[in-house]
C-alpha cells in the first residue's frame, strides 16, 4: 500500500481547507485509515480514524465539532475536511493505513498546514 496526501498550505484563521490521502497498491487488505498530525517541537498525535466501510468514525477531543473524516472508496482517497482553521492547527498531518496482512501500518510522507493568526 502506498499513500500520497495532498493540500496542505498556507491558510488564514477560519478558513476552511480539505486534505487528500490518496492510496493505491494492495487497497483490498486496507482496514481501517487516520489522519495524524505533528505540531513543531511535539509528538505526532492522533486526529481521527474511519473503518473501511466509512460508517464508523473516531476523533481527537480537540478536533470534534470541526474536522470531519471521509473516506470514497471507489477513489482510492481518504479526506480531511477542516473548518475553522486556528493557528494551533500548524503542523505536518500525515495519512496512515492498517493493511490486514500486516503488524505496522503504513504512513504517507505528510502534507504541511499552516495557519496564521
């Protein structure tokens, strides 16, 4: 499986912006997908995560209520919908796949967000 994401840039506070991850190889072995994100100078966090089917998702506290996870299967790409852009939302957001057949999963090479005040 490879993942390529897509769409970061440089945003103004509230602004709204929708990230790409597109995946191809081996897509019948991928479970569940994420978003993750690494501000400057801290640990990479977890955003959010969808199940294969797109019917089940989970969120970070601190992203609830303003990103939205989806996921198009018939497009090989997984999406990151993010409204109200605040500064604290600067960092590297990378995609992340679970294939089935393997122990660790797969990360994209990250997409840079920066948002000014």
């Amino acid at each position: 499986v490879q993942l390529v994401e897509s769409g970061g840039g440089l945003v103004q506070a509230g602004a709204s912006l929708r990230l790409s991850c597109a995946f191809s190889g081996s897509t019948f072995s991928i479970d569940v997908m994420g978003w993750y994100r690494q501000a400057p100078g801290k640990r990479r966090e977890l955003v959010a995560t969808i199940t294969n089917d797109g019917r089940s998702t989970n969120y970070a506290d601190s992203v609830k209520g303003r990103f939205t996870i989806t996921r198009d299967n018939s497009k090989n790409t997984m999406y990151l919908h993010i409204n109200n852009l605040k500064p604290e939302d600067t960092a590297v957001y990378y995609c992340n796949a679970q294939d089935v057949r393997l122990e660790d999963p797969t990360w994209g090479q990250g997409s840079q967000e920066a948002v000014s005040s």
